[in-house]
C-alpha cells in the first residue's frame, strides 16, 4: 500500500511540474528571413534563457508563472514577446538604430556612436569579401568616403598605397596606420590577413579619432577585428571554394600601320629594315618580308607584314587565383573560439611567375568570474618564384613590332627561332628567355598576435594588459642563368657581341619585429543623469630591423646557383636597426543624459629616434557629440527626420618624421672608397640636427549624421581642416661644413575636405521579396602649401612631384613646349618642330581631389546581385611608360597623321626673334617619321604624355544564389550554401586623353605618386565563381 501511495505521488508530483513548466521553440530570423545564430532569448524578469543554434532555432524551458520572453540580438531592436499558450514562434527582429550601435574606436574601445565625436566608419566583414578579394585593402575600395587605395601594378607581391583624408606630411609617411585586435603593427601586414577571417573593419579617418594611438595614428587607422567565434549549441564549420580568372584588360593604343625600320628615303617614306626593333618602316601591305639576322646555316624567317591585332595581348598569360577555406568556430556566454585555415594559390599573367599563400588564425578567449583572457594569433606564409626583370619584360615587349608573331617565340628552349643564338630581335632578348633566365624564388613569413587578460573587480572598472607582437622574416635567392652564345652568333649579332652572360646570384634576408606592451584602465559610472567614463594607460615599445646580403658573379658551374661557387670578391653588407617608443596616455569622457557628450584626450609620448632635448612631447584633444533629436524630441517627430547628431573634434598630433639614427653621426661603407677593394667607410652627407621636433598636425573636424525616413535613409557629412606645420624637410648648405644638406622644421601647408555618406536601407522593399539597398559616398580633398623655407617657394619630393608654394601638395613640374601667353605652340619658322622649354612648368595636382563610391545591392528571394563602381578624379599623371614606347614607335601616340607632313596643331612662328605671332596654316613638319617621334625633342617633351588620372572602374559585380537546404535534401546537416559569380575591374572609363595605361597605377607607395612606368604591369580583370557551405 506504501509502495502504491508512492508511485501515486510522484506520477501527481510530474502531472503537476509539467503544468508549471512547458517547453516552447522557435526560428529568430532578421527582415530578409536569415537566420539569427546566437541570438539570446530570456525570460522576462528571470535569469532563464537560451541562445539561437546555426538555423536560429531555439528551445527554452519556461518556469512557472512565466509569462513573456525577451529576444535581443547585437544591431537589432529587441522585443518582448507575450507567450500566452503559444508553442511555436516565429520571430523577426528589425535592425536597430544606428545611433545604437557599437562601433570599435581607438586602442579597441566599444562606443556607442552617439557618443563618438569624430568619423568613424564601419564595414562589415560580409561586405569586404563578397567579391572574393585576397587582400583585404581591396575590400574597402569604394565603401568608405575619404580612403584612397591605390596600387602599384597587377604583378605579385605588388605594393598597395592607403591614405586617408590626404596627405599630412610632405616627406614622411602618409599611410594610414593598421591595428588588429587592439594591436598596432607595420601597414605591410594588411597582406597577411585572410579576409574571410574578418568581422568588420572600423576606419578612423583623421587625427581626431586616432588621437590615442600617438604619431603612427595621425594618417588615421584601420581598425581590424577578426572572428572570435559565436554563442551556439554546437561548432559551425565553414568551407569555401574561389576559383578565379585574371586577364590583362588594357595596353597602350597601338599603331596599327607601320612596321620594322628606323629611316626614311629621299620621299619622306619609312625604309623596311629587317633587323629593327623600332616601327617607323613602310606602312603595312601584307607581303612576306624577312626578319631577323640570317643563322649559321643559311636560314632566315619570313613572315606576312601585316598588323597582328591581339598579339601583345596573347603574351600575357590568362592568370588564376584559387582559394580554399575552413573554419571553425564555436563558443558559449564564457568563452569562444575560432581556428581558420586558408591557400592561395596564384598564377600571375605574367608568364611563369606564381605564387602561394597559405594564413593560419587561432583566436579564442575565456571568461572566469572577475577574470578574462584572450588570445588572437595569425600566422601567413607566402612563397613566389617571380621574375626579377618586369620592367625589362614590358620593354622587349614594347620594342617588338606590332607585325611580329611574338608569341611564337614562346618555347625558346626547343624552337629554332626562339633561342638566344637565332631570335630575330637584334638589340632586345625574347621576353619569355628574359623571364626564365632572371627570377627570384623568395618566401615570406609574417607572425602577429596579442594576449589578452582583464580583470573586472567592479561593474564600473576594467583593467586589461594586451602584449602584442608581430614579425615579419623575408628571403630571397635572386639568380640569373648562364646564357651561352655560339660563336657565330658573338661575331655576326649585335646582342651577342660582347660574348657570353655569365651566372650569377644573390641571396639576402631582413627580419623586424615590434614588441607592443599596454596596459589601459577604464571606469565607467552613471552619476544621476550624468555619466562618466574614464582611460589611462601606458605603452612600452620596442622595434627591431636586421638586413643582410651576399652575392657573387662569373659562377664557376653554370648552374649551381650559390656564391660560394664564384669567382672573384662576392658582394656582401648587413645592417640594423632598432628604436623604443613610450606613452602614457588618457581620455575622459562626460554624458548627460545620453544625448550630450564631451570627451577630452592626452597622450604624451618618449620617442628614442628623436633628440634628447625634444625626446618627450605632449599632444591634447577634445570631441563632442549632441542627439538633437533626443534633446527637442519634437525634431524626429515627423516622417522625414528621425535622428539627428552633431559632432565636432580638435586634436592635436605629433608626427615623428625622422628614421633610426637619422640624428646621429654615422659611417657607411663606400664602393671604392678609399680605392680598389680595400674596405673603408664615408660620413654621412646629412649633418646631424639636435633640435629636430616631431611635426606637428592640427586637426579640426566638425558634421552631422542624420537618419530619415524610419531611419531607412542615413546620411553622415563631416568637414575637416588639418595643419601641417614644423615640416620635416632636407635643406641643402655650403660644401664647406664637409656636408651637403640638413634636416629642418620648416615648412607648413594645410589640406582640407568634405565627406558624404548616403544610404538607402532599403531604397525599395516590397512584399513579393525584392529589395533594393543603395549606398553612395563622395569625398573632396584639397591642400595648399603655405610656406617651403626662408629664400625657398619649391622642395623636389621626387620624380615630377614638388611641393610649391602656393599650389596644392603636390603638382607635377614638366617640361613643357614653348608657347604663346594664350598657350599656343611656337614652332621653328623653316622646319615646323614644335621648341621645347629649357625649364619645366607647374602643372596639375598629383593626388584625387574627387573619389566617389557607388554600392548596391539587389535581393530576390534566394538571389543576390552585388555592385561597386568607383570614380576618382582631379588629378594627374605623368605616363612615362609613353614616353619609352615612342622610342620604338609602336604607340598610336607616334603615329599622329599617319606619319605625313602635318602643321603641328594650335601653333605660331615668329620672323621677328619672338616680338610677334603668325598663326601657323602652312609650315609642315618636313620629317613626321622617325626623325621626329623617336628623337629626344618629341619624348623629352613630358607634357606630350600628360593626362588626366580620371576614372570609372565597375570595381565588383557578384551574383550569388543562396542554395535552400530543401533542394540539398540534407538540411540538419548543411546549415547554409551559396553559389556565386564574381567579377572585379570588369570595366574602366577614362579621358581619351589617356591612351597609356591604368591611371589608378603609380611607380610608388611614397609621395611622388602620379607617374606611370614600365614597371607597372598592364591593368587586368577578374572573373571567376565561389561556393561556400556552412555546417
């Protein structure tokens, strides 16, 4: 009876626990039906709660008198949700105001944007990679107002240039400055970082914002913040597949009439010459002609002489770029992880030039009562076997005429006419000998990573101490093979003439490091209606450069590429750097009431580069924020305005533009010096200066940001003035002191600018599930040089760029014809040749002045379209590479008038010594052939390749369609799938004026940007597809 008794109760005791207590589940999902993963749903006024799984679902256990739940999830309006005597739901949250967002600012600070002041923009890590860039720079192009990417050319390992908001100094560094997960480090290490392991990147744009980071912070910072894995049930695992195709998209405008020959006969007509590399020969008839040298055994090539249309296209090889990703991430409310592995595999259009990249990130973290640690690791290693002579490459290309079948020559090795002793060319190598015979086979290794632990002993106070460290090791082992020519070839070709090339090799290494201690305190207490947050924190710094090399010639085996095998004295130098930075450094920042904010800033710093008398200097800074709309509620009262916030900041930063040592008195060694191979060591040339300052940046910014329409329309404008002055500058003084120039604080120049940036969340939206978003940026960007030095208007900042008084820095100084005060031509009164100045003249600015930023996107049920165009403009470029491709006459550019006597355009002759002006109608140019185009007074002339730097580039256009898990038959198992097409660069628009080459492209990352050459590989497009699969 007992035992009955019992079992009666406890079946009472579970009839009634499961009336007070019942299970409910559920799907968060955002406005376009994607799952919410981690999504935290609570039991109102309980600590019961529960996070979304991979597909957003969740179960949750609610307890007793239970009766609502609250879903919240990071960027998104939470809501309270009556349950009632509901089961199932289905919820979805809309994404919150962006004023309620957390942006990341200086040093890895959380804000709130109503609280920030200054201009912070943020890009998501979704919107970086949806076009499947490999370098993250490539990402932000076109997505933020006021950021200037630009490259080098399309090789590999090609440098990029990133600047913000112009320059702020006339002979340092301009780059902005790259911080990952709270860490600074060398900009050079954006290349290593997998931009799929990217949840977004805040870009700092001016001085203001990036006040705390101390000098490198004063060109703005590029905040980047990796995965660290989200709340869920279980791991989710992602792999992905990018399979992509590179082709060149644009050369130089190509004569398309004239062939092989340097002469003209007694009629002004091109002379056929079967062994010129130059094209100012007879024009085209489609003949067989002979080219070349006759060989040994009495052979010669013939060929049609007729104009091959894609051939120099057809030299460059279709590239690809292939990708393979996994990841893994994982985590609760305590802890997180994330683990990634990514290869690059890449070949270059470039012909034989590939490379390799493999990137590996660990970061995890771990949260135990008042304690906290984190770790965040990446490791990228990349090898290439490239060539050592691309700007050789280009030329043999160039001073091939455009009726040679060039691509025939490609097996050099085996064909009869392709080899060294036999190809046509008498003064150039084949290109595709060239580039086997010269290559570097190099390896770079990069390590960066920080740990991370905290301790919370209070809810208002934070104390955290992150060691960063970062180091990048590079290789090279550079060799050029022996070439061996027989012996008819030395005594009858012109190339051969000087005998054999003997091999030789180099090999050399460099290895920096950067240690990066801070430790940073935060408080944060709300005082009433006031809230009160506070920083201190202190860095210690030290960085570390070594470089070596050795290389020996005339190697003893042809093919033993190793300098122990030479013959003779091999070639060898080391040297070393190293430096230490510290600061201490604060902020404090007053609210009232959530809508009025002022933040004050200071940072002093101890710089070991510097002086001892100006080692220590001190920096200041202020922001303020204002919600109107908070403070007069009736402003956001109507339909149109929401939101509206003012913001203003003023800082002022010190710039450090002074190398290791550059103060000191140093020896170097000297070839020669004192004579023969007997070592000895030279003074420097720069004397030292004691009382060298760190420049100095004023910085004042102020805008608005406003949201409209439900806040579907956001609009963010900001203004800044920035001056720059105690610029850093190299002055030359008398040979006499024993030296030729010194570094001074000198001179000044301001630069100024407007920022728009305009979003449509959506544009349109309707029921059927069409979406439109549209986003549109614009930036303007101008500077004026104040003042250079005392008896002093221009300073040479390299190639034609120069800082002048008066002007924009910087403008290009050309060589110019002479002309008219109304700018017309004056040309010589018996033979038509236009005169060439003998001094070069002030032309256009060298920098954008105009970038716009086009992004949209379109949405339809499973399919996505996804497009970036980009505009820059108000600049200028010098096209060298124009200048050199005259010499042989196979640009358009040389063939003006199809090479007939012409009456040089817009021109005037003078009888009278210069006293008067006669409009020219009838004085031709007598020889418009070689004796013109190819000669120094036509090439030498720079203005004849001057144009305008402006563009439209389609930057990214991608097609994706989101696979349902219906279709995969597998849906518990594969939580997401997409499937798109990617195209980068498809397109590019450019003034006519330009027939050269890529106007984005520049010989340099430093300031004397604005100048093309040969080393800047023709530009390429990118096609290809992506598949991604989430488990």
């Amino acid at each position: 009876m007992k035992k009955l008794s019992l079992v009666i109760l406890l079946v009472l005791g579970a009839l009634g626990f499961a009336n007070a207590q019942r299970t409910i589940t559920g799907k968060v999902t955002d406005q376009k039906g994607e799952p919410l993963i981690g999504a935290s749903i609570l039991v109102t006024r309980t600590t019961v709660g529960a996070v979304t799984d991979l597909d957003g679902s969740f179960s949750i256990d609610l307890p007793a008198g239970a009766t609502a739940i609250t879903v919240s999830y990071t960027g998104y309006t939470s809501q309270e949700i009556e349950v009632g005597n509901q089961t199932i739901f289905d919820i979805q949250l809309e994404e919150g105001e962006v004023l309620q967002e957390v942006i990341v600012t200086a040093l890895g600070i959380q804000k709130q944007p109503r609280e920030v002041g200054f201009s912070v923009a943020q890009i998501k890590g979704e919107d970086l990679t949806q076009a499947r860039v490999t370098k993250l720079q490539n990402g932000l192009v076109g997505k933020v107002s006021g950021l200037n990417v630009s490259t080098t050319n399309n090789g590999i390992g090609s440098d990029t240039r990133i600047v913000l908001r112009g320059i702020r100094s006339l002979t340092g560094n301009n780059q902005a400055l790259l911080v990952v997960d709270g860490t600074p480090m060398a900009l050079g290490f954006i290349n290593s970082i997998n931009p799929n392991d990217v949840a977004s990147v805040n870009v700092l744009k001016g001085a203001n914002a990036a006040a705390l980071y101390g000098p490198e912070g004063v060109n703005g910072v590029i905040v980047v913040s990796t995965k660290k894995g989200g709340a869920g049930s279980r791991p989710q695992i992602t792999i992905g597949n990018s399979t992509l195709f590179e082709k060149v998209s644009f050369m130089p405008e190509f004569q398309k009439l004239f062939g092989s020959g340097s002469s003209t006969n007694s009629f002004g007509v091109g002379n056929y010459d079967p062994l010129e590399n130059q094209s100012y020969g007879p024009e085209y008839d489609g003949s067989i002609v002979p080219i070349g040298e006759e060989t040994e055994d009495g052979r010669i090539q013939e060929i049609p002489y007729q104009f091959l249309k894609d051939e120099k296209f057809k030299f460059w090889d279709i590239g690809s770029n292939i990708q393979n990703d996994v990841s893994v991430n994982a985590g609760d409310d305590k802890s997180n992880f994330f683990f990634s592995v990514q290869n690059v595999g890449i070949k270059a259009t470039m012909p034989m030039d590939e490379a390799n990249r493999t990137t590996i990130r660990l970061n995890a973290g771990k949260t135990l009562g008042i304690f906290n640690a984190g770790l965040n690791f990446g490791y990228a290693q990349e090898n290439r076997d490239v060539t050592t002579e691309g700007a050789n490459v280009y030329w043999d290309v160039l001073n091939t005429p455009n009726n040679i079948p060039l691509t025939n020559y490609k097996d050099f090795q085996n064909d009869y006419w392709s080899n060294h002793d036999n190809y046509y060319n008498e003064y150039y190598f084949n290109p595709y000998e060239r580039i086997y015979n010269h290559r570097s086979e190099n390896r770079s290794d990069d390590f960066f990573g920080n740990v991370v632990v905290g301790l919370k002993p209070t809810k208002w106070l934070n104390i955290t101490n992150r060691l960063g460290y970062s180091l990048s090791s590079y290789f090279y082992h550079n060799f050029y093979r022996f070439i061996d020519y027989s012996d008819y070839a030395v005594s009858h070709r012109y190339f051969a003439s000087s005998g054999d090339r003997k091999a030789s090799v180099a090999d050399g290494n460099s290895f920096s490091s950067r240690l990066n201690n801070e430790l940073i305190a935060t408080a944060d207490h709300n005082f009433g209606n006031f809230n009160v947050k506070g920083l201190l924190g202190n860095l210690l710094r030290e960085s570390y450069y070594k470089e070596s090399a050795v290389s020996g010639g005339n190697l003893v085996i042809p093919t033993l590429f190793n300098v122990g095998n030479r013959t003779g004295e091999p070639g060898a130098s080391s040297y070393f750097t190293k430096s230490r930075l510290s600061s201490v450094f604060g902020s404090f920042t007053l609210g009232y009431k959530n809508f009025a904010f002022i933040e004050f800033t200071g940072r002093n710093d101890w710089d070991s580069r510097l002086p001892a008398s100006e080692r220590s200097y001190f920096y200041p800074g202020v922001s303020s924020s204002l919600i109107l709309t908070d403070i007069m509620p009736a402003l956001g009262a109507g339909k149109v305005l929401n939101s509206l916030k003012l913001k203003g900041a003023y800082a002022q930063t010190g710039n450090v533009n002074v190398g290791v040592y550059a103060l000191e008195s140093t020896f170097s060694q000297a070839g020669g010096f004192p004579y023969g191979s007997i070592p000895g060591f030279t003074a420097n040339n720069s004397i030292n200066n004691p009382a060298i300052r760190p420049e100095v940046v004023n910085s004042l910014e102020v805008g608005a940001e406003l949201g409209m329409f439900n806040n579907n329309v956001l609009l963010d404008v900001a203004y800044y003035h920035q001056n720059n002055n105690d610029q850093v500058i190299p002055v030359n003084i008398s040979d006499a002191t024993g030296y030729t120039s010194a570094l001074l604080n000198a001179a000044e120049f301001n630069n100024w600018g407007w920022e728009f940036d305009l979003k449509f969340l959506p544009l349109i939206s309707t029921a059927s599930g069409f979406s439109w978003e549209l986003s549109a940026n614009y930036t303007y960007n101008n500077s004026e040089v104040l003042s250079i030095y005392e008896g002093l208007d221009e300073l040479s900042i390299g190639n034609t760029s120069y800082a002048i008084v008066g002007y924009p820095a910087f403008v290009h100084k050309l060589i110019d014809w002479k002309r008219t005060s109304d700018g017309r031509v004056i040309v010589d009164p018996l033979s038509g040749f236009p005169q060439a100045n003998t001094v070069s003249s002030i032309f256009g600015n060298t920098n954008p002045q105009h970038i716009v930023g086009i992004n949209t996107d379109f949405s339809f049920k499973n399919f996505g379209l996804h497009v970036v165009a980009e505009y820059r403009g108000g600049n200028y470029i010098f096209n060298q590479i124009g200048q050199d491709a005259d010499f042989p006459g196979v640009l358009a550019s040389s063939a003006i008038n199809g090479r007939q006597r012409f009456v040089f355009p817009n021109s005037v002759y003078s009888n009278d010594g210069g006293q008067t002006y006669i409009e020219n109608t009838d004085i031709v140019i007598r020889d418009a052939q070689y004796a013109f185009f190819s000669t120094a007074a036509w090439r030498n002339t720079q203005t004849n390749y001057y144009s305008s730097a402006a563009f439209w580039k389609l930057r990214e256009v991608v097609l994706s369609y989101k696979v349902p898990t219906k279709i995969l038959g597998v849906g518990r198992f594969v939580k997401d799938a997409t499937i798109s097409l990617v195209g980068r660069n498809l397109l590019m628009f450019r003034p006519k004026t330009n027939s050269w080459t890529d106007p984005e492209f520049s010989n340099t990352t430093g300031n004397a940007v604005g100048l093309t050459t040969l080393s800047q590989s023709p530009p390429t497009r990118v096609y290809g597809f992506n598949v991604n699969l989430t488990f």
